[in-house]
C-alpha cells in the first residue's frame, strides 16, 4: 500500500510537471471576466473615417524591403540610450523602431532586435494615432496624409518634435511627441479651430501587426494582443481573434501586441471612457478611441493625449513605468504565471544576488541553497520518516508474507507498525509536492524574464534561458555531427539524472519489482524530458539534488528503528 501511495504521488507529480504548463496556465484561461459589449454612446459607430480603429481596410497586397520602405517617405529619426529608428512624415506613423540593447543571437555581430516595420513590408507592425469624426463634414488626417515638421529635427530625450497637417478647411492639427530615455512615448494631439462653428472629434490610437510572428511558447506564455481595462487582463492569441472580434470598454488601461520579450501598447488617458478593440482584417489590431468627443469652439484650441510602449519588457523597467506614469497593471505584460506570488519575488532574490555576483548561473545556485535552508526542517521530518521505512523493510515483507492472503489483516499489520515506530509513509512525498509550485515559478521566471535572456554561466552554457546546448549523441561535440533536437541532451540533464538515480538509491526500495523498473526508470524519463528545458532549470533541479543526497544521507546514518 506504501509504495503504491508513493508511486502514486510520483506519477502526479509528473502529470502536473507536464499537464499544468501545458493546461492549467493557459495565460488565455487567466482573468477572462465578462465584458458588456454595449458601449455607452452610439455615436461611434457612426464614425466613418479611413484608417480609423473601426475600419477593416486591408492593409496593402505589394510589400516592398524595409530599406526601400524607409526611403519611400521623408522622416523624423528618433534617438535615445536604447532606442533608435524614425517617424514616417506620411501618416505620422511611428514605424521604424530598433532596440539598439538587444541582439537576435548570441553572436555579437548578429543584427539588433527590430520591433516596428513600415506599413508597406511583409512583417509590418506600426503605430498609429489621429482623430476620427462622427459625421463626414471635417476633414481628418489618415494615414497617406503628409505631415510638416514644426518644431525639432530629431526627437531624443531633450529634443521633442512637433509635426503639423493642414486640412486646408480651416482646422490644423498637430502632434507633440515626446520620449524618455527607454521606451515610452508621450503624444499630445492638438486641434487648432479656425472655424466659425464648433467641432467635436474622437482622438484614437491603434497597434497594427501584419503577420503571425514565429513563437516557441506553447502553452506556458501568452504572445499576441494583451491588454488592461480596469484592472481586468485582457489577453488573446492571434488564432483567436482570427475568429472573432474582441471588444472592452473603461477607464484606465492599455491595450498592444506582446512577444516574449518585446511589446507594444497604447495607453489612453486615465479617467476618459473608451471602447477598445483586438480585431483582424488581413492584420491584428489592438486599439482604443476615447467616447467622449473633443469639442473646439471657433479660434480655440482643444488636446488630448496619450503614450505609447515601444520596447523590452525590462523587469524593473516596465514595474517602474506602472508605478511612475500611473499605468493600470502594467506589470502583467510581463507574464508571471498563476505562481506570480512566488515567481515575481523569486526573481527580484536572484536579480539582487545576480547585481552582488554577477552570474546568474551562480544566483540561481545560491537561490536553491536558500530554498533548501528554507525546507530543512520539512526535509528532516521527511528524510527520517524514510529513513525509518528503509530500516523497517524485512518486517514490512515479512508482514505482506504472514498475510499474503489477507489484504484488510495486511493493512491493519502495517498501520500498527506506522503507528508503533511513528512512521507517515506518504511524508516521503510532502516535500516533493510542496516544492513543485517553486520549481515551476523557476521554469517560468527563467523562461519570461529577458534579464535571463542570453545570461552565461560557465563553460558550454552561453544562455541559461535555453536548452543546454551539447548532446551525448556526439560525444558533446566530438564527433562533427549535430543530431536533431530530440537528441539532444547535454551534460546538465545528465549530471540531474545521475543525481537523481542516487538520490533514489538512497530511498526504500519498492517490494514489488514492477513498482522497482518505475521507479528505475523515473531518473532516465525525466532527463529526457528536461533536456529541452532551459539550463538554469537543469541547474536548479541538479543542485538540489546534490543538497537533497547531502541531507539525506547524514540523516539515515543517524536513523536507526529497533522492532519488535
């Protein structure tokens, strides 16, 4: 009964090691409350300007390069410690961005991350924002409109940019743009009225991404739009808004389209009522138009602003821009997962030992010591309880032999030896249940954080965030042959399977040897299974067993049980 208890719980814990990743996170499952469709005004669905968040125009057939795209219209550049790229002066579209920080491998000749492409090219992605009016009388900017440079020449920290468009009607608008010297933007779109009667437009903004970008994630991190309304996560794949449009309305907010380390987000005004929308139309949209008209008197001017997210999601940074600029639940760009409780603070531990050290390779090493000091006393309860079933084993058999026929008599034998020596069978099992929810919020802060991105530790391993890269098939590079990727398993996981192998030896041993080729065979099913995840986790894992072997050793050397 003990050891099929014990088997029990090791074949749960697999189950959830796997199924819980692959089914209960589902970031999409994550915060889906109800939402009323019906919006508070009607008028905007009246709104008939092109270009504007309603629309479902597609988005042009030809595709030109990005080097041609870029030389199509004259720009603005924009400058600063970690950006770079420019502003199309048609259609005033942010949609040329590069994080200059960033790199697409480890090779430091590989080419910078580009995040925005111009409207034009296979993998367009932009940013667009402007006016739209409820009747058709006033004639607003749209995206093949021309605008003119009124203040500034290149748009860094110090130096915003002014661009004007005039209708010609006797309404001009303008655009302030603003940035810090990481990635948020800050937009004031004014309306100069040089008419003899009152108008009212609605201001919008709009996320606009062409294509489906490659993504390894599975089921374990959201990518695709991703939003906030009222403190109410809202997050889609792109499959699903291929189906069906999604529509929120609020006060505070965000909304964009979000990679595993990258993003980009329009962020309303807080306060000001409006609809978003995540759409598809031959391109995903993620946008918002504010419900609450801007009305210009006649000579008069009226604003309305908003900012924009244009980057890496930086831990610190993205926490620092929900804190400072008032931004609804920024922090859930980042997606920490249903442990957010324990996967969030244990990066901040393994960020501030990383700034002391300087390898996270090594925090992640100090961060397993201080999880184990942290279940000592658990690990004694239960590495003596084990102890004890190991040293009771004859009497155990020689119960199940004297009863073999009798199962209940069995059973009450075997309770009343538990009972008398003061042995929990299933105490073998505690740690290893409760330790799960931490070694999944360490899969997920090394797979989600960008800060583990890349991160060295020693030797072979250049990036903890991935897999280990050698494999035995070639005798860890000997051989000049690279086996495919279901071969490939590298030193770490074998050095955690050879850990876990003796860790097992140091446990009882099932009676039953059906139940003994299982437990047998765990080791080597989960050195294969982890070889494809990421280093650090394999580092985790081994040195916690190295630790767990330590502990346990010194306490059954010290256990004996004397029967009666």
């Amino acid at each position: 009964m003990e050891n099929r208890n014990v088997i029990i719980a090791v074949i749960l814990s697999t189950a959830i090691l796997i199924g819980w990743s692959m089914f209960v996170e589902n970031p999409n499952e994550i915060n889906k409350n109800k939402f009323d469709t019906q919006t508070k005004t009607e008028v905007q669905t009246n709104i008939q300007k092109p270009d504007a968040p309603q629309t479902t125009k597609a988005n042009p057939t030809k595709t030109i390069s990005r080097s041609e795209a870029l030389k199509e219209s004259d720009r603005v550049l924009i400058e600063n410690s970690n950006l770079s790229g420019s502003i199309s002066l048609k259609g005033a579209l942010i949609d040329d961005i590069v994080l200059k920080n960033y790199r697409e491998t480890l090779d430091k000749n590989s080419k910078p991350i580009i995040l925005l492409n111009p409207k034009k090219t296979d993998d367009a992605y932009f940013v667009e924002s402007g006016w739209a009016t409820a009747k058709s009388d006033i004639k607003v900017p749209d995206n093949n409109s021309v605008w003119q440079i009124k203040e500034g020449k290149k748009l860094t920290p110090n130096s915003p940019i002014t661009l004007e468009w005039n209708n010609r009607e006797g309404i001009i608008f303008s655009k302030k743009i603003e940035i810090d010297d990481k990635y948020l933007f800050k937009i004031t779109e004014t309306i100069r009225n040089e008419k003899n009667k009152t108008t009212e437009l609605f201001h919008y903004s709009q996320v606009t991404r062409n294509s489906k970008p490659h993504t390894d994630a599975f089921y374990i991190l959201h990518e695709g739009l991703i939003g906030v309304t009222d403190k109410n996560l809202k997050e889609e794949t792109y499959a699903t808004i291929e189906k069906e449009k999604k529509t929120y309305t609020g006060k505070s907010g965000w909304f964009g389209i979000t990679d595993k380390y990258w993003m980009s987000a329009i962020i309303p005004e807080n306060g000001k009522s409006f609809k978003a929308e995540y759409s598809f139309a031959n391109a995903y949209k993620a946008n918002f138009i504010i419900l609450e008209p801007t009305v210009t008197s006649p000579q008069k001017s009226a604003s309305s602003s908003f900012k924009i997210f244009l980057g890496a999601k930086e831990v610190h940074t993205v926490d620092g821009y929900a804190e400072k600029e008032k931004i609804d639940r920024f922090d859930l760009a980042i997606d920490w997962g249903w442990f957010y409780f324990i996967t969030k603070p244990l990066f901040f531990v393994i960020d501030y030992i990383f700034k002391l050290i300087g390898n996270f390779g090594i925090a992640i090493i100090i961060l397993t010591v201080i999880v184990r000091i942290i279940f000592f006393p658990l690990s004694n309860y239960s590495f003596k309880s084990m102890a004890k079933m190991k040293v009771l084993q004859p009497e155990m058999l020689r119960i199940k032999e004297l009863y073999k026929d009798d199962v209940k008599r069995t059973q009450q034998e075997m309770m009343a030896l538990y009972k008398r020596e003061k042995v929990n069978p299933l105490s073998g099992c505690l740690p290893i249940l409760i330790q799960i929810p931490i070694f999944f919020a360490v899969y997920k802060m090394l797979f989600v954080t960008l800060e583990m991105r890349h991160a060295p530790f020693f030797g072979w391993i250049k990036d903890l965030s991935a897999a280990d890269p050698t494999t035995i098939f070639n005798l860890f590079g000997l051989i000049p042959w690279n086996p495919p990727s279901f071969l490939m398993i590298g030193v770490w996981p074998i050095l955690m399977g050879i850990t876990m192998y003796l860790q097992q030896k140091l446990n009882p041993t099932p009676p039953d040897p059906i139940q003994a080729k299982i437990f047998a065979f765990f080791p080597l099913i989960l050195t294969v299974m982890l070889a494809t995840f990421p280093s650090g986790l394999v580092v985790y894992w081994t040195v916690s067993n190295v630790l767990t072997m330590a502990q346990q050793y010194y306490i059954m050397r010290k256990t004996t049980v004397k029967t009666v």
